[in-house]
C-alpha cells in the first residue's frame, strides 16, 4: 500500500511557497503527496496554523482511510510537520514518520537572537515578540512535545543564512533524548534544499526504508 505524505509548504508563515518541485520529487519515493495550506500569520496567530494542519490531515485521512499518513515540510511548513507528528491530528500516535527541511523549532535559541525582534516572523507568528515564561511561545516550541516516538528525519544546509543548522542539532537532541528514532542530515546548501540531489535522496529514502 502506497503511504499518503501531507506537503506543508514554507514561507515564514507569512507567505506562500508552493514547493510544486519538491512535492515530485517525493513523490518519485512511491508516496502520493497531497499539498496542504494554513493560515498564514497576518490572518490568524498561533495555534491557529496547527489547527489548520489538523483538520487538512483529517480530509486527507478520510479520502485514504488505510494508508500510512507521512507528513513533510520545508522551513516554516517543517515546524508545522513536526508539530503535526509529534502532537499527532487525533491521537499522539496517528502519524507515521516526518520529514522536516530547515525546520525553525527554537525561537529561544540563543544564537537566533533575530527570533527575538519586533517584526521577526516568529513575532508575527504569534502575536507578540517571543520570551520565556510565555505560554504561546513554549507551545509553538517542538521540543516542548516531545516523547510520542514518531520517527522523523530532519535535514538542514549547514549553510543556512535564514535557519541556523544548530536548530535541527537541537531539536535532533531533544528527541534522541526522548526516544524518537531520528535521522538528522546536516549538508552542503543554504536554506532551499534541494531534493533532487544524490546526497538528500538516498538519506530520503534510507529513512523511508526504515518505516514500518
């Protein structure tokens, strides 16, 4: 039975970046890929987009009542996909495997002060500048739900201008430390990785193979 894999495009939750190229390029790994939108941050805060998510998972879950539902992301979409598998649609338990490019998990973090400006997208995320202590901020935060042990491969360009790699290394942290099985991929690029690359696809579908 062929997997169902829910496409979470990126754009800094502010904008609309289709990924039409990535999308077929997963699919030649024999899943069927469904794309997926979300409100974006200038029309609802968080946890709004999850919601989003959420409900889209639950069409796509109808119209495929007995494959195996993947959910996979670039940047602003990875955050989303691993918040959809870790935190599940209806159940912790209901996704089968992420697969996240560039997430940003961490507004926190402290090498990515800019998180922490006015304007800063993770600020428009969610409404207000991200601290410690505020509820919005430490839910919209990955590693903050962990423990469900959804496989999830995590990949990153360690020459990302616009995500810090140090965000997959820590998240990929938190999990192992969880006891999620993880496969973290830190490579040659920047921000856009490129899916067609010999490197990234055999990692793919390495992990793919793992499934079970």
């Amino acid at each position: 039975m062929r997997r169902v894999l829910i496409w979470l495009h990126g754009g800094a939750w502010m904008e609309r970046h289709a990924g039409e190229r990535s999308r077929a390029l997963l699919a030649e790994h024999g899943l069927d890929v469904v794309p997926v939108t979300y409100r974006l941050s200038h029309e609802a805060t968080w946890p709004a987009q999850l919601e989003d998510v959420r409900s889209a998972a639950r069409k796509v879950r109808a119209d495929h009542p007995d494959a195996p539902l993947l959910v996979a992301g670039t940047s602003s979409g990875a955050h989303l996909a691993v918040h959809l598998g870790l935190r599940g649609v209806d159940a912790p338990d209901d996704v089968s495997a992420v697969i996240a490019c560039a997430p940003p998990v961490d507004p926190l973090a402290a090498d990515w002060p800019e998180c922490r400006e006015d304007g800063s997208p993770w600020a428009r995320l969610l409404g207000h500048v991200p601290a410690p202590g505020d509820e919005m901020t430490a839910d919209s935060t990955p590693a903050n739900h962990v423990g469900n042990g959804v496989p999830i491969l995590l990949m990153h360009g360690y020459e990302d201008t616009v995500v810090p790699p140090t965000q997959t290394l820590d998240l990929s942290n938190a999990l192992l430390a969880s006891g999620h099985p993880v496969t973290a991929y830190l490579g040659a690029g920047g921000h856009d990785a490129d899916l067609a690359r010999d490197d990234i696809r055999q990692v793919i579908a390495s992990f793919l193979s793992r499934l079970p």
